[in-house]
C-alpha cells in the first residue's frame, strides 16, 4: 500500500495541473495582503467607525490575525476548486488517456488502488490547506505584525495574541477535514466520469448547489440542510468564538467525516464494479 | 502433452442491447503464437479485456494457466504481459520513468539497468530520459511492448501491436514477436488487422464474427481446406490462354493479370495443369498457391 500511495504521489506531483493551486494560493494571498497593506487602515476605519462611538480601540487592530480572518473567509469557497483540479482527475484522467488499462492489466488489486489514490489526494489537498495557513499566517504576521483579533459578526469578539495561534491550527486542521469531503466527493465523480473535466464541474456545480440550500433559510429545505456537508463547511469559525462550542464543533467534524466516508463508499463499490472501457 | 494456457468456454458479455461477445470458445496451448481475428466489432477488444480482468463477463468462463481467472486474478496477471490497442503512458514522464512505475504496479523488483536492457531491446535506447510526450506513435508501440515484457511472462497478450508502425518497424516488432516465441519461450496471443503478419507468425488461430467463435485451427490446415488460389506464370500468356479456352481448365481459370493466370482449384489439379501446359509447349516459370488469410479471412466472415 505504501508503494501505491508512492506511485500515486510521483504522478501527482509530476504535473504541472498539481501546482497550479500552490501558485494561486501564494499569489492571491500576496495580492490580497498587498492591497490591504495600502488600502487596509481606511478598510478598518470604515469597519470599526460605529465601535468608536462606544469603545476605545487600542493596539494593532490591522495585524497578521485579522488579515489570515479575513483571507480564510474570502477563499475558504475558492479552495475546492484547486483541490477538486486534482483530485476530480485521480480516477477520470487515467480513464480518459488510458492509462488504467496499462495498471489495472497488471497484478494490481482494485480495492488497494482506489485507497491509495484517495489517501494520495487527500495528503495533496492537505498540503494546499498548510500553504494556504503558512502563506496566510506568515506573510500577514510579516507584513502587519501580530496583535489581538477583533471579529464583528452578530456579537464582537475581542481574542487575545496569546490564545490565537492554536485557534489557527485548529481552524486549518478543521479546513483539512473540509476538504476531505471535497476529495470524496470529487473521486466519487471521478470514478463515474471517463474525462477529466467533469468531476470538476460537477464537484463545484454540488458545492453551489448544497451552499445555495445551506444559505437560503427557507422551511423547505430546514430537513435537508442537516445532512448536507455545506451546512458544517463554515464551522471552523466556532473557533472563533470567544468561548469555542466544542460539542457543535465536534457534531460538525462528525458530519464531514460520515459524509466523506459515504462518499468514498460509493465510489468503492462503484470502482470494484467497473468496466475500463476506455 | 499440449499444455493448455488460455481456456475460454461459452464467454458472454452484452453492453445494454448490444451483445458484445456471444459464446467465444477457444484454447491456446503453450508455445502458440495465437492469432486472435475478426471484423470490426466482432468482440475482440472486448474478449481481450476480459482475459485481462478489465471487464467483467456476464457469463462464462476464463482460465488461465488452469485456474479461473476471477478467483485468482492477481496470481494469473502476475505472469501475464500485454499490449492493448495504442499504448498509453504517463506522458509527462520520461520512458523509464514510466517503465519503473509499471514494474512497481507489477511488484518486480526492476533494476536500473533491467529496464536499460529492455529498452534497447525494443529499440529505444537513445531515448530512455525522454519524455514520452515526444515519442512518435510507433515509438509509443515499442514502448508498449517494453512494458508487456518488463516482468518477463509467461504469456503475452498483444492487441495491434503494429499499429502506426513503419515497414521497418513492423518487421522489427515481427521479428521480436517470433524471438520472444521461439527463444524465450512465450506464448504469444496476437490480434492484429494486418492479417498477412498473422499468417506469416501464427502458428494457431481463431476468426471471431459478431461476437461468436467462426472456426478455430492450425494456420496452414485452414488456408490448406477448400479450394486454392493459383497462379501460373508463363512464357507465352496468349497460347497459354488459348490452350485453357479449348480444356476443361477453363471451369477453374478466374482471370489473367500480365504473365500471370490465375484459377481456383484443388490440390490435386495442380500437377494435372502442369503437366497439360508443359504437354502443349508452353514454358513455365512457376506455380505458386496464392491461398491468402486475408482471402480465407474474407470468405469466412461474408459467409
């Protein structure tokens, strides 16, 4: 299994499509953190000018934290996608160049592959969460310094310096699991489709889908919105809070994993049954 | 004793209406270079997935080396190499590259210089770091062939193997076929649409037609049956000529081409017409069966 999930990681990261998602995440990080560094204290003026009235802010408002905040709030719906241009075409890129007629005619057992191209794309979609927390958190705290994290949502949160970072590694470790469902999902369209493209698009086109449902708090969909992993994608900002919900965090964590699991589950039974036509 | 390495009983395999393969019989024994023929459509590709595990059979049976295929897939594919329809590779990797990952697919232990050896084996030595993005088609096939030998098996499962090769290519590729056969040992199962290859390397093989088995038999016995195609090249074609317009020949003459003329006739009019021609003064170059499988290939799959 270990030389499987090699192989895979050989083929993974021998393609150029495999860097594009490190490249944006570096560049629109950088773009994000060079716009504010400009524009960033008139940004914070707007925001906090009601707080002014009541309460006198001091300190490094605009710092490296609030920056990271703010970025993994802009790109948390972007990040699927850069995952899903990898591991969407795990299965359905060797379909379409017919590559797995040259593996699967080999003393290879199916259920072993499928595994080791799973765990392969699920250590690639990691790895872009770190950059994403490393270039976030690192180009933020070097640019505009460390300091507390004011959060303004239905209530405000002041998080002290010192209680931050681990609320950091928490919420990327959270975006781990998040994108696991993402890797699920997209290998479960990858296992039914024999190109590339469309378990890009349908993987996205579910995300929308389950977001539009998840945001619209319409009765209607109330029973639904439970089950869909959409609903628990957000749920790393309960580390956030001033005191952390850990039994809906852990509830949320519950729901990405049976949901990934599932995913995976079709996907498996799907792929032992498989006629490699192409 | 023929060791039998292929059995195929009573194959079926439909995709929803069609009936792709209908009850293929057939055996390959060791050490047969087995030709495996059929129009298009007629269920080849389909059966040669099957005997490799890609696609499932609704129902029949496949054994291999004696043992079902299904029930002991892993243990039979480890001593099978193949080469099905255009080889694809990974091709943002160089061709060892691509070589060292099919031999960790296959669990070998590969060396370095094992995969230097097969690839100048099959002619790409100068190119083993390239990538194969920049292989050529008939590069990409010996490539293919590299990989179907990379474990050393024992049988070799080869579906147009020639496609998109050059003539010198292809006597290449024809000459490794027969080394690897006579040599090495290996029994070789070969499509091909070059139907002139199959006749010149076969030793056995199958014609299969809409998805059923046709006939199946040794290569010369089968172009052997039946009538024959004749040609006789001689010296004065229109004396000749005449002299077949006023005999009984003239039933079996099917037409003249510059020197040549041509009847279909049994084996046993051949001595008969010679010596009535060398009778009657004409002078003759040769004789000579022009029996093709291409034309056995034809009659049988029209009929």
């Amino acid at each position: 299994m270990i030389k499987l999930i090699q192989i895979e990681l050989i083929k993974i990261f021998s393609r150029f499509r495999s860097y594009i998602g490190f490249i944006a995440i570096i560049f629109i990080v950088l773009l994000l953190e060079i716009s504010i560094l400009i524009d960033g204290e008139q940004i914070l003026k707007f925001i906090t000018q009601n707080l002014e009235d009541s309460f006198y802010l001091k300190g490094n408002l605009l710092n490296g934290y609030l920056i990271s905040y703010v970025i993994l709030n802009t790109l948390w719906i972007h990040i699927p996608l850069l995952v899903t241009i990898v591991t969407g075409d795990l299965i359905a890129g060797e379909s379409n160049s017919g590559t797995f007629r040259m593996i699967l005619s080999r003393p290879v057992d199916r259920s072993k592959l499928l595994i080791a191209k799973y765990i392969s794309g699920f250590i690639y979609s990691t790895i872009l969460v770190i950059i994403l927390g490393l270039t976030s958190l690192g180009l933020g705290i070097g640019f505009f310094g460390k300091g507390d994290l004011i959060i303004i949502s239905t209530k405000i949160n002041i998080l002290p310096e010192n209680e931050l970072l681990w609320r950091f590694f928490a919420a990327f470790g959270f975006g781990i699991i998040s994108m696991l469902v993402i890797t699920s999902l997209s290998l479960l369209f990858s296992v039914c489709s024999n190109n590339s493209i469309s378990p890009i698009i349908l993987t996205m086109v579910v995300i929308i889908l389950f977001s539009v449902i998840t945001s619209f708090q319409i009765p209607f969909f109330s029973g639904i919105r439970k089950i869909l992993f959409t609903t628990y994608f957000n749920s790393w900002r309960l580390l956030f809070e001033f005191s952390v919900d850990y039994h809906k965090l852990i509830v949320s964590l519950l729901h990405l994993i049976i949901n990934s699991m599932l995913f995976f589950g079709i996907s498996f039974f799907i792929f032992k049954k498989k006629d490699i036509l192409s | 004793m023929d060791i039998k390495i292929i059995e195929i009983s009573d194959l079926y395999k439909s995709f929803g209406v069609i009936k792709a393969v209908d009850g293929i019989n057939l055996s390959v024994y060791k050490g047969d270079i087995f030709g495996f023929l059929g129009p298009n459509g007629a269920g080849k590709s389909t059966t040669i997935r099957m005997l490799l595990s890609l696609i499932y059979p609704d129902k029949g049976s496949i054994k291999i080396f004696g043992k079902e295929l299904f029930q002991n897939r892993i243990e039979i594919l480890k001593k099978i190499g193949a080469l099905i329809e255009r080889p694809n590779f990974y091709e943002y990797l160089s061709a060892y590259r691509n070589l060292e990952i099919l031999a960790k697919y296959s669990k070998i232990n590969t060396s370095k210089n094992k995969i230097f050896e097969i690839l100048e084996f099959v002619g790409l030595k100068d190119r083993i770091h390239s990538k194969v993005s920049t292989f050529s088609q008939g590069m990409k096939q010996r490539l293919g062939l590299a990989q179907a030998i990379l474990s050393d098996p024992d049988l070799i499962i080869l579906d147009e193997p020639l496609n998109g090769l050059d003539p010198q290519g292809i006597k290449d590729i024809r000459n490794l076929i027969l080394f690897l056969n006579k040599e090495c040992g290996k029994t070789i199962f070969l499509s091909s649409h070059i139907l002139h290859e199959i006749e010149l390397i076969s030793s056995r093989l199958v014609i299969i037609n809409k998805g059923k088995t046709i006939i199946e038999g040794n290569v010369s016995d089968l172009l052997q049956n039946g009538d024959m195609r004749v040609s006789v090249y001689v010296k004065n074609i229109n004396d000749a000529f005449d002299f077949i317009k006023s005999s009984s020949f003239i039933n079996l003459f099917e037409k003249r081409e510059n020197d040549i003329l041509y009847f279909k006739m049994k084996k046993d009019d051949i001595p008969k017409l010679n010596r009535y021609l060398t009778e009657k003064g004409i002078d003759i170059f040769s004789i000579k069966s022009v029996n093709t499988l291409e034309d056995y290939f034809i009659n049988i799959t029209e009929a």
